[in-house]
C-alpha cells in the first residue's frame, strides 16, 4: 500500500503538498505539483477520497441542477461553470431537472445524497420554502430570476443580470435607429416565468421612455425555435399591415425562430423588420442575419456563482451584460 | 443525530431498503423509494456518505471527460448521459478537456482524484500508454473513434457507430438521387482525427461503389462553422464550374456553414448542390434547409456507455446509425 509519505519522498517535496494536491487545494506551485503528479502516477498511489472526506468534510465536488445541459445557454454556461469549478480544483457534477417540480425534487434529492460541497440550482419549480430544505443540507447559490425578490433563509440574493435594463437599452438602440413599433415576443404574462415577465417589463419601459406607442405583444407557449417560427408567421402579416417594424424576443432561440419565418414570409432583416433575442447563444453569432441580442456576462456569471457557494465574496448586484448589436437590427 | 434506522421506522420500511435508497441502489420500489425520501426530509436525515463509500467502496458518481462539453454533439450526450447515470442512481462528474494531451492529462487526474467508479472518456490527444495508465485506477470506457483498432489491456472496444458504412450509406443516397460529383469535406488526410478519417472512406468507398468519379476533396482547417463557411465559398466556386454536384461534411456544424456560403453565392440547396453532414445535432433540424445526416443513436450510445463503465453485459459491435435524409439532399 502506497503512502502520502511515500509519494511526498519520491516527488521530494513535504507530506503537507501531497495532500494539497489530492485535495484540489489551489495554492501548491505548479512545478511541485506536477512533481507530486509524476510521483503518484509513478508509484500507483490512490487517494483515498473517502477517507479524506470524513476527515475534511469535504466532497470535492459542487453540484449544478439546471432544466436542461444540452442547450445552448445552459450548455456554455454549463461549460463555463466546469472551468471556473476546475480552477479551484473542484469537480461539478451536474443534474438536470427538466424543469418540473417533482423531478427537480428528486434529481435535486439524488445529488444531495452525493453531498456536494454546495449546490448551484435554476430551479423552474421548486417553492421557496423546497429551496429553504436544500440549503440546510448544502449552501445553495441560486442563479435565474425564479426567486428574484424572495428572502430564503441560508440563501443569498440569486445571481442575475438586470434584465428589465437590458431589455429597455435593448428597445432604446431599436428607437435610436428608426423603429417605432417594437412589439415583445413571449409567453403570455399570466403564465411567463419571472426572467420574461422581466424582460417585457423592460420592453414596455423602454418604448414609454422613448415615446414609442405600445404593440400587442406576440404570445408563445414555450422558448422552442418552432414556437418562435410560428409566431414569425404571424408578425409577419401585422408587420405587412403596418403594425410592428420591430419584434424583441424573450430568448435568442425563439428570435430564430421569427427571423426565419420572417425570412420565409419574403421580409428583408432589418430593412422590413428588426429582431433581436436574448441570452447571447453561440447559435445567434451563427443566424442569417447575426442576431442581436442582450448578452449576460457568462464568465462573471459563472464566477461569482462558484464563489457564492464556496463561501468566498461575491460582488453585490447584477452580473453585468452587454446590448451586443448584431445585423438584425 | 439522526439514524438509518429512526428513518426506516418513520417510513415503515427495513433498514436495508433506506441504505438502499441513499446509496442509490436501482432495485427499490417507486413506493418505498418515495416513502423512504419523504421520512429522510422530515427528519433531516443527511446519509455519511463518506463513510458510505469507504464501507461500499462506491462513490455514487461516474466521471465523463469530453473536449467540449458546450457543443452541439456533446451537450445533446451529456445531457443523455445524465440521464442514463441518473436511471442507476449515479452522478455524473464532467470533466472537459479541450482536446490537447497536456490538458486531458490534468483534468482526468484531477477527476480521479474524486475517486469515479468509472471514467467514460473521449479523448483526442492521449496516448493508449496514459488511457492504460487511467484503465489501472478506475473503469474506462471509451467513446469515440480515437482507439479503435488499439488493444488497450483492461479496456473494452470503443463504443462507436460504424463511420465508413454511415458515409457510405449517405453516398449512396447521393448517387440515387442523381448526384455524381460528391466531395468530401473535411481535414486534410495526413493530420485528420480518426473520425475524420473513416467519415472520409466511406465517402470514397460509397463513390467506387456507386461508380461515382473521385472528386478533390475541400480541406478544413477544423470543424467550426466558420471553417465551414470559408470552404463553402470555394465550394460554390467549384459547382459553378461544374466540378462537384454534392458535399458530403465531416460534420454538422461544418455543414451548416458551408450551406450558409453557398446560399450566399446564390445557389440553391439541393437544385443547384446537394449538402450532408454527420452527427444528427440539433441544429441540423433547424437549418434551412434542414440538414441530411449520418445520425448516431445517442440514446443507445448513451446506454452503453454507462452501462460498459460499471461493468453491465454490453452488446458487441457498432452503436446503430441512421441517414436522416431531409431537405438539404
């Protein structure tokens, strides 16, 4: 059986680093560490994690519970999160809820029994008081606006962008550039989860701020690319009529949807109509025309959402995002 | 403090199913599961899991290493294999590597040092001397084409789809439809990865089959879209000339954006030029025109992968493919 002790005499360093580095401690040098590495690989030496765990008490792991992993915002934030978990030497292991309430309670259930160091959650579903349980088990650090608002014991503000400003700086720069009919492409308000009901609160602010008239919104059932198409058929007969000459969209994904249906509908983008999206995907770099939208700053998003709930400071207030101005408008 | 016990009597179960329950164990009831989860919440009992694993010897997770895990093809089978670990009570440990040796080495050693019960791994850059290395601490499963043909002592076949015939099989339907001309697009054979590589015979083998003339291939410098779209642009210059009626792209996404380049050259998918790619990525459905593909069965995929990993029969041979043929041929 090969010891720390015989691992830290073969990397000719201390006991103390060895196990700095089989814990992920962050501050060992690279040059002992990748020493430390050669040794243990050299000698077969394997940690014994359960072992380390009971004595620190800690996993090495952070969780993150999102609706899905497998599209685009949460797929490079996903990413993101992994590299900002790895720079401090902490593995992310991740569930996806698919956003209802009884499966985020078990997925969620499921992780916990893993006990992660802390758990990073966009729940859907999940009541305050749901989130108030996990955080009594693990730090919770809440990233979505579903909480926005609410004061959950144990659990700190959640970690957002100000969509009500991105959306309105979204309709200010369609103003600025001639357009004075910005209609708002969402689910219907009774129904829209928070971070849309946001952004068409910001929409609505904006035209008012720059006396643009108000536009019957465009009503979808969910943020799929097909339901963006659909509605895109409609905004294309009322921007026929006259009645829009620009849509905002709740997500980048459903403005792809419109532009393309706009597009078929034989609309020129943006001299016709203007679109732009939200949430900054790959996919809208990617569209015909670029899609402009409102981009939350994802590395600093991901940042301070490791920090949170690995206990260390986090700036107060929104992450930052960008009105990134693409050819669609 | 709160025991196995005390939460067995509350849910009116035996000790054994709750140690099976928190250890993820797959054979338990839906009912006791639920009934065994509800006690553990109101008595707020937190399963050891440390000491769990240093009695089972289980970690609860299995570790995933891929390049990228923000793209298309891999955020479509992580989000599948999540689900997959999940259905057997397990964790999934993301690890993403981005490809050269030097960084899979650090990211898979700092995986293991989380202690995986297995390590599903698609690498690029790594030698079958390290995977044997990381076969010796933990289960490996490979996914990807990088070690087909390589006997690695204490790893299994790779988990694949056969390539050559997929290529092949879309070739065909070229020839079918009455393409003669069909390019391969990809990288340049002499540094090509080995999915690039087999991607390429079966286009060459489906062309000697059908009677097709070869045709020079468009080279790649990798597989972005935009890498795509520059070879697109030389490709529309090569229709017009009358040299090629059909690409067949190593990839979706490179697909996409030479259908992107050769729509802004004024040709038209499929009259003028058909277009293919491989992967079955999501995006493909989206595109216009939507995109004929060589598809994997991820689902399946996902299923052996996991199942292979910790140790459950897997059938031999290729993971099935499809040609979905849509508008683009």
């Amino acid at each position: 059986m090969v010891t720390q002790q015989d691992v830290a005499d073969r990397a000719g360093v201390g006991r103390r680093t060895v196990s700095h580095v089989v814990t992920g401690f962050p501050h060992v040098s690279p040059e002992a560490r990748e020493r430390v590495l050669r040794a243990i690989d050299e000698l077969g030496y394997v940690p014994n994690r359960a072992a380390q765990q009971l004595r620190t008490g800690r996993s090495g792991v952070i969780a993150l519970s999102v609706p899905q992993i497998g599209v685009g915002y949460f797929g490079e934030l996903g990413a993101l999160l992994i590299e900002e978990a790895a720079s401090r030497g902490l593995g992310l292991l991740i569930g996806q809820t698919l956003g209802s309430r009884d499966r985020e309670s078990v997925e969620i259930e499921r992780i916990l029994a893993l006990q992660p160091e802390g758990m990073i959650l966009s729940p859907l579903g999940l009541t305050a008081a749901d989130v108030e349980q996990i955080a009594a088990r693990t730090p919770v650090t809440l990233i979505g606006e579903h909480f926005i608002g609410h004061d959950i014991p144990g659990v700190g503000e959640s970690i957002v962008i100000d969509n009500v400003r991105g959306s309105l700086e979204l309709v200010r720069h369609l103003a600025q550039s001639g357009r004075r009919r910005v209609a708002y492409v969402g689910m219907p308000a009774e129904v829209a989860p928070r971070f849309d009901a946001l952004r068409r609160e910001g929409t609505y602010a904006g035209r008012a701020a720059e006396g643009l008239e108000p536009v019957a919104d465009l009503l979808t059932a969910d943020y799929t690319w097909e339901e963006g198409y659909r509605v895109g058929r409609e905004a294309a007969h009322r921007v026929a009529a006259g009645e829009l000459d620009a849509v905002s969209c709740v997500t980048d994904e459903v403005a792809i949807g419109v532009m393309r249906a706009l597009h078929d509908a034989g609309l020129r983008i943006p001299t016709d109509v203007a679109v732009a999206g939200s949430d900054g995907i790959p996919e809208g770099l990617r569209a015909n025309p670029r899609l402009t939208t409102v981009a939350p700053d994802k590395v600093e998003l991901a940042r301070r959402a490791v920090a949170a709930v690995i206990g260390e400071p986090v700036p107060e207030g929104f992450v930052p995002h960008r009105v990134v101005l693409r050819e669609s408008t």
